[in-house]
C-alpha cells in the first residue's frame, strides 16, 4: 500500500517571509557549492583528506540527520508511539559501533569509497562491482525518502501541489552537487547543520514554551503528556510485535556501520585520530536532535488532536502518514506561531534532506565514475573523465529518485529504514570481517555479499512490490505479502536481524573452506591496527607496498 501524497491538515498557500528564507538558503548552498567547486578526483570525492574534527562532525550530523530524522522520525514517533523508538535507539547505537570498530581503521586503510575499501581488501572485482550496486542501491531507496520530505515541506512554503515541489527541489539539489563535488558538499553540510538544529531547536522549545507543554526541558518535560495520549504511548508493542521491535532497531544499528556516505565521512579527515573524534562529535551534534524529537512528536500529536478534533492515530481514522511525515511542521503550524517561524521550521527540513541528499548522490557518483568506469571498465580514464562520469551519475541519480518519490511505497523513515538493512546486512559483515579478520578471503566475500543480496531483495519483492505490481499484488492478496510467514521473520524493514548473522556465518565458513588470502593483504589489515602514524595521504596499501616492494594483484 503507497503512502498518501497529501498532508490534508498543512496550510497549503503561497508564504512571502518563508519563500524568502528558503530562497536564501538555496542561493547560499549554490553559491557555496560554486566557490568550493572541484575539477579533481580528490576533491570531488574526498574532499582532499582535509576535513577537520568538528566541521567533519557537523557534516556527519547534516549527513545523517536527513528529512528521516528531522520529519520522519518525529512522525514515526507520532504514528507509532513506543515503536518509533527503536528508530532512535538503532540510529544512535550504530554509531557507538563505528566509533569502536570501524572509524579510525577504515581511515588508515585510506580508498575513496566503500567498494573501493571491498575490491581492494577481498583482491576482486566481481566484489568491487557487487559492493557498487549495492551502493547505488542504498543512495536510490534513501534518497526517495529525502525527496518526499522537501517536497511536503516545500508545499507549505510555497503552495505547489506535491509533484512539481519534488521536482524543483531535486533540481536545486542535483545542480549544486553538479557543480561542487565532496568539498563543496562538506563545506554545505556545516553550514546545513547549523540551520537544521535551530530550526528544529527553536521549534520545540516555542511550542513547547507557547502551549504550556514546557518550559527550559521539553526533551524531558513532555513525559506529562505520555498518560495522555493514548494506548501507542502509554502501551509498548500494541501495534507492533517485540519481534519487530527488535529487528528494526538491529537493522538499523548494523545499518549505520554498512552505509557508504557515513563511512566516506572518515576517508576525508586528516588523520586516524581525527576520524574518531569526529564520530564522537557527530554523535554530539546527532543527540541534539534525537533527544528533542520524541518532545515534538508528542506536542504534535496533542495539538492535532485538539486541533482537528479527531483521533493522531491512523488506525483510527486521524493523522495519515503524509501528515506524520509533517508533524514537526504541523506542531508548529497548529501552535499558531508567527508564519515566518513555521517557515524556519520548514526550511530546517528542508536542509536536513538536501544534506543527506548530497551525501547519497556523491557516493553513488564515485561508485559509478570510480569503481565501475575507472577500476573495471576503463583503467586509463583521465580525471575529466571521472569527474563527468560522477556528475552525470548524480543527474541520472536525481532523475530516477524524483519520479519514485511521486508514488512512494512507505513513510519517510521507513523508507530510509529499508536502505540501512540493505547495508546492514549487504556490507557491514565485509566492513567488519575486513578489518578484523585477515584470513577473510575473496571467496568468502563473495558468498556473503551474494546472500545478503538475496535476502535483502527478496524481502523487498515479498512485501513491497506487491502494491506497484499487478501480478505479485493478486498472489499475495489481503495480507500484502507473497509468503506471510516470510514477511513476518525477514520484513524488509528489519531483514538484517536474520541476514547479517547468516552472513557472517557464511562468510567465515566458505573462507575457512577455501585458500587464504594473500600475505601483501593480511599486512594490510595488520596496518589499520598499527600504533604508527601515517600520513594525510598515505593508505594502509601505500606502507605495506613501500615494505614489500609492490601491491595486491586481484584474483579475479
């Protein structure tokens, strides 16, 4: 079943104070984006490994916190009470395990991209080319959610009806990563965060502070309303089974270590070092939000209840999903605030999905121009040709993700919920197993990725296309699933918590079963964990080629 289009309770009309901010907003990433504008390699995909910890801290919050965080999660919250929740305790988590396992290694290990880490770590590229689609794959499903969310938004500003909004804001998004490449994109990311947590910030305190909700604590303080708002609330898992509780939060925990546009973010730093301590400043700026969001999830809710008169809940007959998805701006909207404050709200959600937005598209960019047409195409492809590859990827990107978001198969969260399995269950266990575990070989690579693959697309054509697609639709009938019981145990929202531990399994067993890899890449995996420091530009392959005199062959 596809989401409503509509948020029916949005005040729908031309705002003048809004449009202005908004269009100034845009014309600051634009111009931002032409001043940092790249024409190498290096800076269109790493940002020169220049970034420092803070600003790169900054640029993984904006990264992250995408219209999911700053729309969808509020709404997830508002829709489905105690099982929302696990979207904040799987996105936040996840980032304990990158701090710990992942960040500073796969910076001294030093590639581009994340299939550029897989085809050089496993010797292969059937695995670079694997782990590329499965890039391009995650950018694609993530980036609908973000396009939905700019174009509800838009509808308040500016009073379009939803299509054309989608298309004008996946415009200005596609036109200005064109231009400017990972600098310019990282430069836009402080600069998006920064607008992104006030707005947000402001929000809930004059909602909170104008309505009696709260007054210095509303991320606290709105736990007097819980009794208040019905059985989602005050009932854990009543709509919802424990099951599904825990494989989402799994999901999206694994998912946060798998997704390539967070873990590029430590390719660009200048030192392992660095890469640390900017997880732990993303954290920081990530827990600003997530505390704040359940606050304006129950704000919202109350209001629209008293508001419209009916029921927040959907099974009820309330709010849609579409007025779930905008119920941060509804909050503000219902409060009756100043018009030029809703408008800041929406400009916030604004830059959160453009953020994120350029994140997805650069990484699917540099999967394209770098790891299939340079490493497994054409070997001699100059810098140009790179650069208008990447950007021609990020026009094809914009296109494609623009007519999906006309007709989306979920909300917002959800959406981005079933790109963070596929990573979770596709390229964590090869992040993980290849970092830590050296006698992790080519064969065993494959095998994993292939049934991760398989798990995570047929969840997808089990439970999701059935509603785009006449055929499967009638095979599955009534219950919306081809096979129930699959549906039940391997949801597309939570496929990671039986897919990723079968394919660690799988992974370890067929390496154990098959021949070791070899010695020049076992030095490799020992240099991401060496005490020695390294230089901004030197790799883990750099140091282990200066000692042995040469590098990896593929073997395949």
């Amino acid at each position: 079943m596809t989401v409503p289009l509509q948020a029916e309770a949005l005040d729908i009309s031309f705002k003048l104070v809004p449009a202005i901010i908004v269009f100034l907003m845009m014309a600051s990433f634009l111009v931002i984006g032409y001043v940092f504008k790249v024409a190498d390699t290096e800076g269109m995909w790493v940002a020169g490994r220049g970034i420092g910890n803070i600003e790169n801290g900054m640029a993984i919050g904006a990264n992250w916190m995408s219209a999911a965080s700053y729309l969808g999660l509020a709404g997830l919250v508002a829709l489905s009470g105690f099982y929302g929740l696990a979207f904040i305790v799987g996105w936040t988590t996840g980032y304990f395990v990158l701090l710990i396992f992942l960040a500073a290694q796969m910076r001294r290990f030093g590639k581009y991209t994340a299939p550029d880490f897989v085809g050089d770590r496993f010797n292969s590229p059937t695995a670079r080319a694997l782990a590329a689609f499965t890039t391009l794959l995650i950018a694609y499903v993530y980036s609908v959610g973000q396009a939905r969310g700019m174009g509800l938004v838009g509808q308040y500003v500016f009073g379009l009806e939803i299509i054309p909004m989608i298309v004008v804001m996946m415009t200005i998004t596609v036109g200005y990563l064109a231009l400017s490449g990972m600098l310019g994109a990282t430069k836009n990311m402080a600069v998006q965060y920064t607008i992104l947590i006030v707005a947000f910030l402001a929000g809930v305190y004059v909602v909170g502070f104008s309505q009696g909700y709260s007054t210095i604590l509303p991320q606290i303080e709105y736990g007097a309303l819980i009794a208040d708002l019905g059985r989602e609330f005050s009932a854990p898992f009543v709509n919802q089974p424990f099951y599904l509780w825990i494989a989402t939060a799994f999901s999206l925990i694994v998912g946060t270590c798998g997704l390539p546009h967070v873990l590029v973010r430590f390719y660009t730093v200048r030192s392992e070092r660095v890469a640390r301590w900017s997880c732990v400043w993303g954290l920081f700026f990530i827990l600003l939000l997530y505390w704040a969001s359940p606050a304006m999830a129950a704000f919202g809710v109350d209001l629209f209840q008293t508001t419209t008169g009916a029921s927040a809940y959907a099974a009820e007959g309330g709010m849609s999903g579409a007025e779930g998805d905008v119920i941060v701006v509804l909050a503000a909207q219902f409060a009756n605030l100043p018009t030029w404050f809703v408008g800041l709200v929406a400009a916030g959600a604004m830059a959160a999905a453009i953020a994120t937005t350029a994140g997805l598209f650069i990484t699917a960019s540099s999967a394209v121009a770098h790891d299939i047409y340079t490493e497994l195409i054409n070997p001699d492809a100059t810098q140009r040709q790179q650069v208008l590859i990447g950007r021609g990827t990020i026009i094809g990107m914009g296109a494609l993700v623009t007519v999906t978001a006309f007709n989306p198969p979920a909300l917002i969260g959800e959406l981005v919920a079933y790109a963070f399995s596929l990573a979770g269950t596709v390229l964590f266990p090869m992040f993980f197993l290849g970092l830590w575990w050296e006698n992790t070989n080519r064969q065993g690579a494959l095998a994993g990725m292939v049934l991760g693959l398989l798990i995570w697309i047929t969840s997808i054509i089990n439970s999701v296309l059935p509603s785009y697609i006449g055929a499967l639709e009638a095979i599955a009938g009534e219950g919306g699933a081809i096979v129930p019981i699959y549906a039940q145990y391997v949801p597309p929202i939570g496929a990671a918590l039986i897919g990723t531990p079968l394919v660690f399994i799988v992974t370890i067993a067929v390496s154990l079963a098959t021949p070791e890899p070899p010695m020049e890449t076992k030095k490799m995996v020992r240099q991401c964990h060496s005490p020695e420091p390294m230089g901004q530009q030197e790799t883990a392959a750099d140091v282990v080629g200066d000692n042995t005199g040469g590098g990896t062959p593929a073997d395949d």
